[in-house]
C-alpha cells in the first residue's frame, strides 16, 4: 500500500488547517509521499486500499471494541478502590 494514510470522522466534523469541515463518515486517503500536507484527497483513485482499510479497522472494532461497540475480547476499565501514588525508590 505503500506510504497513503486514511482519515474518517464518525463524530461531529474533523478540522484542521488544511482541511475543510469534514462531513460525519466521510473517509479521506492521502499519498503521504507525494502529499505530506494532506491537501489533495486520492480516495477515488484507490478504492481499493480503502476497502482494505475498511476491512481492517472492522476486524479491530469487533475484537477490541470501539465506542458503541463492544469488542469479543474487550476487558473493563481497571478500578482500583482506593488509588495511592506509587514513589520511587
């Protein structure tokens, strides 16, 4: 896949210098090589590597969880009942 990064925004809208307001779901794919400022979105020139990234970022959501959902191998937050500062010695 070589050096593209993807961005999706599932809350609210995304925002940054370079970027407009990113719409909720909108997945953007960058060629960080050629585009280090991640100006020009190359999403529909490889739909496939979107795909795949899809299919990753799911095989992760189900396993780990994510919010919303719980993930197969998801354990609770740690809780300790009466947190102490722990000093070096």
């Amino acid at each position: 896949m070589g050096k593209l990064e993807v961005s999706f925004t599932f809350e609210g809208t995304y925002q940054r210098p370079s970027l407009p307001d990113t719409e909720v779901g909108e997945a953007r794919l960058y060629n960080l090589a050629n585009d280090l400022s991640e100006t020009t979105n190359v999403i529909d020139k490889h739909p496939e590597v979107v795909t795949k990234m899809n299919q990753w970022i799911e095989q992760v959501r189900s396993d780990m969880g994510d919010w919303g959902c719980e993930g197969r191998n998801q354990r609770p937050a740690g809780i300790i009942d009466e947190p102490f500062p722990r000093l070096l010695k």
